[in-house]
C-alpha cells in the first residue's frame, strides 16, 4: 500500500478497511474474521501506539556499531475522529465542534464531564496521578526544566573609557581604517584582567582580511581535537594555530553557523550563569541579509553581545561590485526592537560606543545587543572633541560649528560619509559664502527610537510641558535646511526627517553595488562632497535663501551632469 491508501483506511472506517487492505488476500482476510469494523477502525498504527513505540526506541538504542533510525508510521489528525483524523483537510483544521470534542474525550478516556467539554475548560491530572508523579520523574532525570531562564549571570567590571586611550587621540600622520581601530580595542580587552576570559572572539573566514591574525598566537583557535595538522603558515609568527583551550572562534565560510555560535556565547549568562561577551565581525553584507532569522531570534533570546560589520557601506569596499556593497543593513538592524546599532566614522567614536555597549550589556546586564559597522579604507582620525561622549551614545553630537553668517545649511554624515560632509562645508564657504554647521550622526536609527518615545508621551500626556527629542535639542536651528549623507540607503537618514521641522534632504546609496574606485562609486551614487554641496544649495534655492543662479554656477563648477541616468536603476 501505499501513503495515500493508509490514508483512505482511517479516513472511511473499518468496513472499507475490511474490504481493500485485508480483503486483498484470504489470509489478511481470515486474522480478522472475528473483529467487527469499529474493531478494525480501531487498529492504531505503530506512531501511536506507547508500547510500539517504547520497544523501537528501546532496540535502536541497545543496537551497537551502527546507526539506528525509528520509522514512526503515524495517521494525519489522529484523534479527530470524524472531524478530520486521516482527512486532507486536518492539518487547516482550527477547531471541533462540541460533539467531536466529546468523542475525543471518549475514546481516549478522559475523566472530563459533559459539562466541562462544552465550557472548553483545560484538564489537568492531579498533582498525585500517576501521569503527572511519572512526568516530574522524567523531567528530574533530565535535569529540571527547560528553558530555565536566568535574568542576570555573573557580575563583572568593564574597563573605564580611558582604557582605550590610543583611540581617543589623533593618529596624526598615520591613516588607519575603523576596522583596524577595532582590532586594536578587542586587543585591550582580551588582555583585562576582570573580563579578558570571557571575551569571545568570532569570524566565519576572513580574520587575516580584519588584520586579526595577531590573535592566533596570541588566543588560540579553538578546536575541541586540538592542531591535527601542520598548518601552511607555520613557519610564520602569526600562524594558524589550533588548541583545545583556544578562545577564537573560526567558523569556516558559513554565517549561519558562525552566527549560531554568537547566539550561543550571547545567552550564556542565562543558559549557564557565566557570562561570555562575543564579538562577531564579519562582512556586513552577509550579515543581515543573510542570517536575517537568527538575528531577530537573538533578539527574542535577549541575547547580549557585538555585532561588527565590517567593510560596511555601498561604496566603501571598492571593487567587488553588488556582492559585498553593503547600504541597508542598518534598515535591517533597526527592525529588531532591542538591537542597538550605530555607524561611527572616527576611532574615537567606535571606542565610546564599544565601552557603553559593555557596561549596559556586561556591568548593568540589559538585554541588548549592538550592530556597529566599521569600515577598511584608511583615513586620519581626529583627537576626541571635549565632552562628546554623551551625544555619540545618544546618536548626534556637534562636529564642525561655521562662524560664516547667513545663508546657512546643516549637514548631517555617518560612518565614512562623514568625511565627504566635512570637506563639503569647506566647499560651501569657500565658493558660495554659504555657512554648514556639521554634525556627525553615529546612529539614525537611536535618534527614531527615542524621538518616538517623546512623541509618544507627548501624545499621552498633553496637559503636562511638552518634552523635545533629542535630535530637536541638538538640532536647534529649525529654520536652515538639513543635508542628511550616508553611505546606506536614503531612508536610513530618512528615518529622523519627520521630527524635524525644517526642509530635510537625504542623500543616499539606493541602487546595486558596484565595481569602481570609492571616490567614482560616490560620484555615481550622489553622495561625495560635491554632490552634498549641490544638494545643499538646492535646499537654499527651495526656502528662498539664494538665487538659482548660484546652484546652476556650481554645477557647471563641478562638472555635474544633469542628465546622468539615475543610480538606483543604472
């Protein structure tokens, strides 16, 4: 027989049962002579049947020198009866009726009445009855309970922000990538005495690519059999080495499974009462967009610990084209209630961000979880202003204040973008007299999240002084226009625009990677200085600030095509 007639002989009854599968030989016919049909409906396939089963799980268990598989033949619905058990639609099937439920409650001698069937009350056994003393025996002998969440694990002290002193002062001369400045602070933290041993280190493949081969040596590789093999690179001081105790974890090629890991060290503190602090980098196009799934389940899970994305931002990794160009994870970051992410330009920044990620994941166990992108091209990095701190972790702090009067823009830049922003104020002064206030906006995606709060308590509570948002605080002048650059896509700045009054231009990286240098790429998408500066007079033209003939000079000046097919469909 096949599936479809074992089908038909629970859905039809015994006497069609009768006929076409015993039927079919006298002998099949003979052994169930004596049985009425009920009787014959009533024969229970081997899936359901406890002894059936207890005795297979019992021989594939005792069998030795092989593996063992229990083929566990079971009926669609069972337990329906006439409401569904063995028919197609059984599995849409969303209630029974009252008379179905009774016969359930029949066949399977549940001590329910009448009564409590049609209240649809939930049943119980006895603390003392034997299915309920048998239960708690079982679930003893495992172990206890699961899952058996625990709130916090073991305290620990994170490192002060002055640990990480290297990357609060300027690299003078020295052009390094965030990417390095990250390897840098993961360094110092492998090395603190109070939570070095916790620190998880994690990459699917491309630890030499992140320049953190140095911890090979330094931590070790974690294999659960030890170095099995004389690595290539042993004759040199950074190899390839593999230990029992090693603390890297190197997942081969394979996201999901790299991820898994970081889910699995991120929960520690609940599962075990330790906490380990993992750090995941990895190329941020395979990151959301790949593991989008584990990623929201982390969140479910209240996992804690950092998430880096590296080689981040469309144009960033020039040369690789639509593979690697990353501009909408952080659309797909800010989906997830409590995952925090932010887009630093400047080391300075990246080691504030990592420090307060610590001591609200670590010292004060809050269940979140950072996304911050980092990048490999290398540039110069700043000296800390005094007293930023407080607004790179809250989203936007002052960068660059213009002493020029009117007329006057203000530009916003993330991540390497920034750069662009910067050098773009310096154009608008020095060609059209135009003031640019910049700020550096480390997270888009926190300035939303806590506007909204405000809105919504403002919305709650209108008889009471109206509170302002953040950005509204930081972004006093509401009357000049806003520039918002990054190198994502424009909804990402977007994200802010509604709680801002003044006239409000993204610009952004929509549209498909692709293959070029990084300053072409930006030219491409609308994003470099030049074109933030166009943007920006536009804004001026709009709100009646300039005449057109300054924007239709400066485009010219730039050697701006006007009719340069659109990016995000080129």
């Amino acid at each position: 027989c096949v599936d479809g007639e074992y089908q038909n002989f629970k859905a039809k009854g015994g006497a069609y049962t009768r006929e076409n599968f015993f039927g079919k030989y006298p002998e099949l016919r003979e052994m169930v002579a004596a049985m009425s049909d009920a009787d014959i409906w009533r024969l229970n396939r081997g899936g359901h049947d406890p002894h059936k089963v207890f005795a297979a799980y019992a021989a594939a268990s005792s069998h030795k020198g092989q593996p063992s598989i229990v083929l566990a033949k079971t009926v669609k619905g069972y337990g329906m009866g006439d409401a569904g058990e063995g028919h197609n639609i059984s599995h849409q099937q969303k209630s029974m009726d009252i008379e179905s439920l009774k016969a359930f409650r029949s066949r399977f001698d549940l001590p329910i009445s009448d009564e409590d069937v049609e209240k649809l009350s939930f049943y119980k056994p006895a603390p003392d009855s034997p299915e309920i003393q048998y239960m708690m025996e079982r679930r003893q002998a495992l172990g206890g309970f699961l899952p058996a969440r625990r709130r916090k694990g073991n305290e620990l002290k994170v490192p002060e922000l002055s640990a990480f002193a290297t990357q609060l002062v300027s690299s003078g001369e020295r052009e390094v990538s965030t990417t390095m400045a990250f390897v840098r602070i993961l360094n110092t933290l492998v090395r603190d005495k109070e939570i070095g041993k916790y620190i998880v280190p994690i990459v699917p493949d491309e630890a030499r690519t992140f320049g953190m081969e140095g911890m090979f040596r330094q931590l070790g590789i974690y294999s659960s059999v030890g170095q099995l093999y004389e690595p290539q690179d042993s004759d040199q001081v950074m190899f390839y080495k593999e230990q029992k105790d090693g603390q890297i974890l190197e997942e081969g090629i394979n996201e999901a499974g790299s991820f898994s890991s970081w889910i699995a060290a991120a929960t520690s503190y609940s599962n075990t009462g330790i906490q380990t602090i993992p750090f995941y980098i990895f190329y941020s196009m395979f990151g959301f967009q790949r593991i989008g799934d584990l990623a929201w389940a982390a969140g479910d899970s209240r996992a804690r610990g950092f998430l880096l994305g590296a080689t981040a931002g469309r144009t960033t990794l020039n040369g690789e084209g639509l593979q690697h160009e990353d501009g909408h994870s952080h659309l797909m970051s800010a989906t997830i209630p409590n995952c925090v992410s932010y887009d630093p330009c400047f080391a300075y920044e990246l080691a504030v961000i990592i420090q307060n990620g610590l001591e609200r994941m670590v010292q004060n166990q809050e269940d979140v979880y950072y996304y911050i992108t980092v990048m490999n091209e290398n540039y110069q990095h700043p000296d800390m202003p005094k007293g930023v701190e407080k607004g790179i972790i809250q989203g936007i702090y002052p960068f660059l204040t213009s002493v020029t009067k009117e007329p006057k823009v203000q530009l916003m830049g993330s991540g390497v973008i920034l750069r662009e922003v910067i050098e773009a104020s310096k154009l608008l002064e020095k060609d059209f007299g135009v003031s640019a206030d910049v700020f550096s906006v480390t997270s888009f995606t926190e300035l939303r999240r806590e506007a909204q709060t405000v809105e919504r308590w403002n919305m709650l509570n209108p008889d009471k002084p109206q509170k302002q948002s953040i950005v509204q605080q930081v972004v006093a002048d509401q009357d000049s226009p806003v520039i918002a650059s990054t190198d994502y896509m424009k909804s990402f700045p977007e994200q802010i625009a509604n709680f801002l009054p003044n006239k409000f231009v993204a610009l952004g990286t929509d549209g498909y990677g692709r293959s070029d240098s990084r300053e072409a790429l930006r030219s491409f998408f609308e994003v470099d200085r030049y074109y933030i500066v166009i943007a920006a007079l536009k804004a001026l033209v709009d709100t009646k600030k300039i005449e057109v003939s300054t924007l239709t000079k400066a485009i010219k000046q730039y050697n701006i095509d006007g009719n340069k097919p659109n990016p995000v469909s080129h």
